[in-house]
C-alpha cells in the first residue's frame, strides 16, 4: 500500500497543551495554544492563551513548543486538539 504524505501550505490551530515532565516541573502546567503556521514564509508562531504564565515560564514551554510540534503534528497526532506534552516525548524521544 502507498503511503500518502500531507503539504501544509498554512495552518491556524488551537489546542489545550498539558506540559509537566518535559519541562522537569514541579506540577503541571496546562494551557490554550494559539498555533500559527506558514510555509511559505518557513515560520511557526505559538501564543499561550492563559494570561496568568509568567513570562520564565512562557519562555520555556514555548521553546518547547518550537523544538518539538510542527504542522505534521496536527495531520497526523494531535487528536482531539490537546497535546500531552509528556506523552508526545513518549512517542518521539528526545535524541
């Protein structure tokens, strides 16, 4: 059987992140996730929804978030527009 592959030109997604052990924190972190998305331009922006993040910690999940989501992510994996990050590393370690 052929396997088909997904072009994403552009891509505007929100998603519920829970994040806690990715980041070796102390208790778990869950927020809204604006994911923006262009292919053209090569560039992908998240914004974290919950205004009560301070900014070490938006920094942080954040730079997560770059290093470890893309647009194949929400073709393939991301169901039901949540990400457990934790999980999400159970399924693609970390090199």
């Amino acid at each position: 059987m052929e396997e088909k592959h997904r072009h994403v030109e552009k891509l505007l997604s929100v998603f519920h992140l829970t994040i806690r052990h990715s980041l070796r924190l102390p208790q778990e972190v869950r927020t809204g996730v604006l994911f923006l998305y262009d292919g053209q331009e090569g560039s992908k922006d998240f914004r974290l929804l919950d205004p009560g993040i301070g900014p070490e910690m938006r920094r942080r999940i954040t730079a997560w978030l770059h290093e470890h989501v893309g647009p194949q992510d929400f073709s393939e994996r991301l169901r039901l527009n949540r990400l457990d990050a934790d999980g999400h590393l159970k399924n693609h370690p970390l090199p």
